[in-house]
C-alpha cells in the first residue's frame, strides 16, 4: 500500500541520514605535535571520544601494535598516542610512526569528537612526502573505521548499563539486609514487651502484698 511504501522510504531516507550524520569523510587539517603544527588528517564522529580511541587502538591492536601514551601534567603532547615505527600496509608499504589524538570536538557536545592522525617518517612529517595515492589511502582507513566506532561505542553502553544494574542489585541487596536488621529489631521488640509485661505483673503482685500489710486506721 502507498501509505506503508511511504512510510518504508522514510525510515530507509531516516537511517541513511543517521549514518551520515555519525560519520563524516576525512579531511587534512593540522594540531600541534613536538613544539610544530603538524601535517593531519582528521575525521568527525557523532560518537564519544572514548569510543573513537577505544576503536583505532582495538584495530592496531588485531595487527600486533600497542600504543605508548603521552602522559604528564606539563607535557604538552598529552594525549597522544603514538605508535612507533609500524606497518599498516592499508596505507603504506613502509614502517612509520603513526600518532594519534581524539578529541571532544566541543565542550557542550559530549558524544561528538574528532580523531587526528599524524604520520611521521624518520621524525619527519610525511605528508610532505606522501602522493596523493597515499593521502588518500590513509584517508579511505580513516573513513572505514565507523562500524568499529560503533562496536566501541555499544561495548561503552553496554559497560554503563552493567555498572547501572550493578548499583540497582546492590541497593536491592541493602534494603533486604536493611529489612532482616528490622526484623530481627521488631523480633527482639516483641519478645522485650512481653518479658516486660510478665515482669510488670510481678511487680504488681509484689506491690499488692505491699499494700495489703498496710494498718488500717481507726
């Protein structure tokens, strides 16, 4: 039927504009790396910047790489994480330093970020170096990363949703041991009233014996 045919486009158009809207094409931009402003190219994600890295460390990880972190308060290359003298053979045929840095791309959007990656060639930027077979090589592994992007990114939820069922058991398990304390508290309650009650009794009698040894006055 027309209206269902229409209604079928509009959710296809609907998805096609959401993945266009969480992932850009590369583009060479520029960042500040070892006191120079360093040859880039940099993507845009409508994910968490935490999910972009997780996703390129995760990837470099399959082919044997581990990233070393810059680190240190006065360090100004905080952040980024290079990998020393690698293949990626999607992109070149030589070894290079391939540098990564993701970012939040603003303070008021949180799960959008930018990911810059630098290449370096014998402690030199190879961009300068690089024809534009290359560039755009490195561009296409860049603009291929999104399903990985997307994989981090649900592990991340998945994470946080775990750590919110998490709390939810613990508060649960609180308010059952929070209820036996109460319990047994209402448990002693009952018991010390009727101990008490008994012992009220006993003294009333006692106090009854009392009175009756009072002399009458005439």
């Amino acid at each position: 039927d027309k209206n269902g045919a229409m209604k079928k486009m509009g959710l296809i158009v609907s998805g096609l504009l959401m993945t266009v809207l969480s992932f850009g094409q590369s583009y060479e931009a520029s960042i500040q790396y070892d006191k120079k402003k360093q040859q880039a190219i940099a993507i845009d994600f409508v994910f968490q910047p935490q999910a972009v890295e997780n996703a390129i460390v995760q990837k470099l990880a399959k082919m044997g790489y581990k990233p070393k972190e810059e680190k240190g308060i006065l360090n100004r290359d905080k952040g980024f994480l290079v990998f020393k003298n690698i293949f990626i053979t999607d992109i070149m045929s030589d070894r290079m330093d391939y540098l990564i840095k993701v970012e939040r791309k603003s303070r008021k959007e949180a799960d959008e970020s930018i990911m810059y990656l630098v290449m370096l060639k014998d402690d030199k930027n190879a961009m300068g170096i690089m024809d534009a077979g290359d560039v755009g090589r490195a561009k296409s592994f860049l603009n291929n990363l999104l399903p990985e992007v997307e994989a981090a990114d649900l592990e991340l939820q998945i994470i946080a949703q775990q750590e919110v069922v998490a709390k939810a058991e613990k508060k649960l398990r609180d308010l059952k041991e929070e209820q036996t304390s109460l319990e047994r508290k209402i448990a002693d309650n009952k018991s010390g009233q009727e101990s008490t009650q008994k012992d009220i009794e006993s003294q009333k009698q006692a106090l009854g014996v009392l009175e009756g040894k009072r002399r009458t006055s005439n």
